[in-house]
C-alpha cells in the first residue's frame, strides 16, 4: 500500500508496511489555534524509516512502560544498553526518534503511535531539540500538550515527565539557561497523581556548573554513566506501577 505525504508544496511517495501513519486521521491532538510551532503537530520528514521502524517493533504491542523522546531516549538500547538490558528488555516500548522536536512527537502521538499499547508508565523526554528556534514558553507549551495527550492515550499510565537534561558545557551557555527556564515551567505539572517530574539535571554537572566529557562527550547525550542515574531515578515510580521490575 502507498501514501503520500506532502511536505510544504512538493508530494513525496512513501511505501509503509503499517497504516498507522497513513494519510490523515480523526485523532489528531486537540491544539489551540496558535503559531507556536512546538505546539503544532509536524511530520520529521527526515526520520519516517526511523519512525516505521520502531512502529515495526512496538505499535500495538503491550508494553508495560513507554519512552518517548528524540535522540537522548533513542539512546537507551545503544549508549544506555547494559542497563536497557537488565530492566526494561521485555516490558518496554522506546519511540525515541533521533532529531525529533515536540511538535514531532505530537505528530507520531497523533498518528496512532501508542494504540493498543495501554502501559503502565510513560517516561517522557523532549524539547532539547527545540531550543535553538522555540522560545522557552513556546517548549513547555507543547510539552503541555503533549502530556495531556498521553494522558488521553493511555488512561491507565502514570506519566515520568523528565526535566531537560542540561546542554552546554558551561552554565551560561544559552542552551542550559533556556532549559532550565522550561523546566521551571513544566514541573508544574506534577500533580501528585498521573504525573511525576523528576529532575535529575544537578546529578549530572559538576560542582562548578560545568559538564564534563565523562558525563556528556557533547554536552547533550550522556554517557552510559547517565542512562544509570537516570535509571536509578525513575526506579523507584516504576516500582509502584510495575512491580515485576523491582
């Protein structure tokens, strides 16, 4: 089966195995009326054989726990793998995609990424990819959004909503200090009930602020030694929800 996407005013054809991603459908994210572009629902026209291919793997298959992100949670089964393997091979779904912003993110949501996957958790990630053309308002806008789609998705999840791990070698870097900003914002979030924030940002910079090659060698993804604070993090919310990883 063929379908064709349009992206601005050329039509490139595409050959997908699955429907999921096929043309429009009636389920799209409710989004206000607003030109935020991280709020906006948007293809990542680069990455679609990324996309089909964790599709391949997770799409309505049960699994206990959902990561959802861009490169850094894409991560977790390459940089992250001793310890992908030891909790989570089995009972979990990672949709990270490399490169992705929220409004892709959204956009894969939309697009019925999670149907019939009805996990427990949902550990969430993302934003870092839009600080360099999104406001920091206009990052926990989406983020916003997309919480409360997967909220809708998947009712009987318990959200992880990570805070942005810190970019930038140094604190004054403009990428840390807007990231900050939106955590500031989102871990509003946190209502004592669907949602937890966990920010384990402090765990990863140096005692003068800056980041060193040991913890992220570009000073955006962690090194494995990152993926184990970040495990070690949320293990004790994934416990409550999914007893067998305890």
């Amino acid at each position: 089966m063929k379908h064709i996407f349009f992206y601005g005013t050329c039509a490139a054809l595409v050959s997908l195995a699955t429907p999921l991603f096929a043309g429009k459908t009636n389920n799209q994210p409710t989004v206000p009326a607003i030109t935020n572009t991280a709020a906006i629902p948007t293809v990542h026209a680069n990455r679609q054989e990324d996309v089909q291919r964790k599709l391949d793997r997770f799409a309505k298959k049960h699994a206990d726990i959902v990561f959802e992100g861009d490169s850094i949670m894409n991560r977790w089964e390459t940089t992250g793998k001793e310890i992908w393997k030891q909790r989570y091979v089995g009972i979990a779904a990672d949709f990270g995609i490399e490169g992705d912003g929220v409004e892709n993110a959204l956009w894969r949501l939309g697009k019925g990424q999670v149907d019939g996957i009805d996990p427990k958790v949902v550990v969430l990630m993302i934003g870092t990819n839009n600080s360099g053309r999104n406001s920091a308002d206009e990052i926990a806008e989406g983020i916003k959004i997309l919480v409360t789609e997967y909220e809708k998705r998947c009712p009987h999840a318990h959200i992880i909503l990570m805070g942005i791990f810190p970019r930038g070698e140094k604190p004054g870097d403009g990428g840390r200090r807007k990231v900050a900003y939106v955590n500031s914002i989102i871990k509003s979030l946190d209502d004592g009930q669907r949602v937890t924030f966990i920010d384990i940002g402090p765990q990863m910079i140096e005692p003068d602020g800056t980041i060193s090659h040991d913890m992220m060698p570009d000073f955006v993804h962690p090194t494995a030694k990152g993926y184990q604070i970040w495990a070690d993090a949320i293990q004790p919310v994934i416990n409550k929800y999914v007893p067998s990883t305890q």
